[in-house]
C-alpha cells in the first residue's frame, strides 16, 4: 500500500510538474514570438483577437499576447485611452488613422520600453508587467512616447536623435496640457535630466554622435531650443507644437519616410519663421553647448533645494507658460 501510495504521489507530481513546464514554456513561447527581433510581429498580432478604441479621428487596434495580467482589461484600456487623449491634445488630433497596439505581459510589475514601426502601417509593442498596479499606470510615460513616435515620418537612423528627442520633449508636455501632469513637475525633470543631452569630450554634432544622452536629451534640447526661438520669432503666437502639427497636416506621420530636410522645411513653413533649419545646421554637424544655467533663470525657473520656484517676472516666463498651457 505504501509502495502504491507512494507512486500515485510521484505520478501525480510528475503531471504537476509537467503542467508547470507547459505553462512555462507556453509563457516562453508566447514571449519569444511576440518580443522576437527588432520587427513588429504584424501577421502574429492579426491573428490574435482586439478591442478597437475610437480615438480622436483615429482608430487604435488593441491585441493582448497570450500571459496574465493582474489588472481587469478595462484598466488597461484606460490607460491607452488617457496616453492617446494627451498626444491628441498636442498634435490637434491622433497622429494616425489606424494603429495596432500589441501588450505583451512579462514578469514584474512595470512597462518595459516599447517600440514603434510603420513599414506595414503604424503599430507599437508594449512589454507590459503581469503586476503593474493602476498607480503604475498612471503614472507611465512610454505608452505617450511610442505614440508621439506616430507623428513623425520615419526617418534615416543618423537622425535618431529628432524622433527620440521630441518624444522625450512632447511627452510630458502633452501629458500636462491634457491635464495628468503638472508643469511644475515636467520643469523640474527638464532641469535634472536637460544636462544629460550636452555635447561630451570628441563629439561631433548630433548628425554624428550615436550616444543615449545626445540621442534623446541632446534631442530633447534642440526641441527646447526651436520652441522658445520660434515663440520669440511670433511673439509668442506659435511653437513647435504647431510646427509639428504642419508637419502632421502635410501628411507626415510614421507610416511615411522623409528626409530630415523635409520634415524641417515643411514645420518651419507651418510657423513662418525657419527655426528648425536653421538650429540643426548650427547643431547638426557640430557640437554646441547652451548656457542651460542662464537658460533656466531667463525662464523663471529657481530651484530651493528639491523645490522648484516660478519667476513670473523673468524674461522668458511668458514663454514658459505658454508652452505647457492647452493649445487652442
């Protein structure tokens, strides 16, 4: 009897343990054929069931990669629904008619990156943490980047640092001009990362320095720049968000490649000034440093100690409510 007993206990515990291993495997599976390469599985997401959300002239198509996820869906969808309604807000509209969203869950409790790809029309994939809570989401910030991505023609990879710069740049300024961020918090977070985009000792311009922090705080920083040059040349009319929103208009989204020329021709035809021109020729090919000290203090922006002060009186602080302030 023992004998017996004992080898229905090692049965079941191998069926146990076979099951685990499926399911481990099949999360392995799951993972490697929705995550694998650097190229959006479209032909694996169009097979898989979606929840289409109406989104300000746009349609986004969302698709869940098999694997858990400790929130309802309905949670998740709102989170989708409040990142699009901010990039909306910025660009006056969804920068694309159709996008295909892919959440794949993975182990942990944040969102992982994302990436974004237009080859076969506009699509993002979100590594999205089988854990995150409501907070987490709520407070993310890459579901807002992979869509601003959306707004911009696909470009060669030397100009990276436009596409991840004015994601870096637009991101929390859509997010406050939609009302989920305050712009006390995006200045404050300008001022402690802006010095990461700084040119560095053998730099050679942002066309030819492939680094993390010119790629995306050097680009950052040329879109800081264009947007206070622009809205002194208007009088404070305009900014880059209505350069970007020319851009927009005249068709250029992530499903079409342009040259950079392009793309900068057509936003400065957008504001009637050529700021962007000519700032990347001053920035492209050769490394420029800007007094970001005087920069700050000319804005209005005062850091005590981890506070940060609004100087209404300083040259630029119109400037600097107007471009976190709702676009009309």
């Amino acid at each position: 009897m023992r004998n017996a007993t004992a080898l229905r206990w090692i049965a079941a515990g191998a069926v146990i343990a076979a099951m685990l291993a499926s399911v481990i495997s099949f999360r392995a599976d799951a993972q490697s054929e929705y995550m694998r390469g650097n190229r959006m599985p479209y032909d694996a997401f169009d097979a898989l069931p979606k929840t289409d959300l109406e989104i300000a002239g746009g349609t986004i198509h969302v698709a869940f990669a098999p694997g858990d996820i400790a929130l309802p869906k309905e949670k998740v969808l709102d989170w989708i629904r409040m990142s699009a309604k901010a990039v909306s807000t910025y660009y006056g509209r969804f920068p694309v008619s159709s996008l295909r969203l892919l959440l794949v869950p993975i182990d942990g409790a944040r969102i992982r990156g994302g990436t974004t790809w237009g080859y076969r029309g506009a699509a993002i994939r979100i590594p999205l943490g089988r854990d995150s809570t409501e907070d987490v989401l709520r407070r993310d910030w890459v579901m807002v980047h992979e869509m601003v991505h959306t707004a911009l023609p696909d470009l060669d990879q030397r100009y990276d640092w436009l596409s991840e710069g004015l994601a870096v740049y637009v991101e929390p300024i859509a997010r406050v001009q939609a009302g989920d961020l305050s712009a006390r918090a995006v200045w404050r977070d300008i001022m402690r990362d802006m010095p990461k985009g700084l040119p560095e000792s053998g730099d050679q311009g942002l066309d030819n320095t492939d680094t993390w922090g010119r790629k995306y705080w050097g680009g950052a920083m040329f879109c800081l720049l264009a947007d206070i040059e622009i809205r002194k040349r208007t009088d404070n009319r305009l900014g880059l968000q209505d350069a970007m929103r020319g851009v927009l208009s005249a068709g250029g989204n992530h499903e079409k490649d342009w040259s950079l020329d392009r793309v900068l021709s057509t936003a400065d035809k957008a504001v009637g000034v050529d700021v962007l021109t000519r700032l990347h020729n001053e920035m492209g090919p050769k490394p420029v440093t800007p007094d970001l000290a005087a920069l700050w203090r000319d804005l209005g922006l005062r850091l005590q100690g981890e506070n940060l002060e609004f100087d209404d009186a300083a040259p630029l602080a119109a400037i600097r409510k107007a471009i976190t302030e709702r676009h009309g």
